[in-house]
C-alpha cells in the first residue's frame, strides 16, 4: 500500500479553522508516519481531487484482545462537506473493516458537530451515550461528546 505521506502533511496543514474547530491540532509528518506505521492495525482511506488529498479516514485496529475494535477519525477539507463524501467514506471504511474481521467500530463527535454526526448515522453509527464535559475547545469552554459505535 503506497500512501503520499507529503500529500496528507500537506492536507492537514491546509485544513480551514472551522475543520480544525472541533479537531487535534493539524498533523505533522511524525504523526503522519505513526498512522501508517503498523498497517496490521488499521484501516485507512484516502479521498483525492485532482491529484490532491481532499479527505483522510483512519481507523485505528486495537491490539491483542481487542483485535475486534477500531476507532474511527475522519478529516475532509472544508469545501468537501455536504456533498456525500464523508458518507461514502465512512461506509466504504466499515466494508474493509468488516473484511478485516472487527466487529465494532466506534467514535467520540462533540454534540454541536450536527453535520458530522448525521454522516455517522448515514453510515449505520448508532448513539450509545454521552460524556460530559469530555472536550475543552479552544474558546476555554468544555462540551460534551457523543459516543457511537456501528456493530459490522
């Protein structure tokens, strides 16, 4: 599997403020190279435009007992929103997830990120509850997470 670890830098750096609102800081090439550094646990995509990366999926593979599990990350540059995208990539992601034998795949989505979490339940997530105070935004505020899983 070929991935162009300059073209996700380059992705994520050029991520708008408002993806980034509710994200980890925007990555570097270290932490470019860890998510590809254990291919046996993880399943990844990647969305191009033209010869540029336009979204990044990552399913994390828990080790050991775990091995059934995975937590989902998704990133789509801003003026790829609303057009199915994340969609397609999020039930695309959960067919190799499948393949790759888990049985679980779950995620964290801050409540105010409605967009995002109408994409998840598109895909099959489900709402299992909410944690409180979970996420500290930039604003100094704290907000709550919504947690889905979708069982393959």
């Amino acid at each position: 599997m070929f991935i162009d670890k300059e073209a996700l830098v380059r992705f994520y750096s050029g991520l708008s403020e408002e993806v980034l609102r509710w994200a980890l800081p925007p990555y570097d090439r270290a932490r470019v190279e860890r998510f590809f550094a254990d291919p046996d646990h993880l399943v990844g995509l990647v969305a191009e435009f033209e010869s540029e990366v336009v979204g990044h999926l990552h399913i994390f593979v828990y080790p050991s007992r775990m091995n059934h599990l995975g937590e989902l990350i998704i990133y789509l540059r801003q003026d790829y929103t609303n057009v199915a995208l994340g969609t397609e990539m999020v039930r695309t992601a959960l067919s190799l997830a499948s393949e790759k034998g888990l049985h679980r795949v779950q995620l964290s989505v801050i409540e105010g990120n409605r967009g995002a979490i109408r994409v998840y339940e598109k895909a099959g997530f489900k709402t299992e509850g909410m944690r409180k105070d979970a996420y500290k935004g930039a604003d100094g505020r704290y907000y709550d997470s919504v947690e889905m899983a979708a069982i393959l």
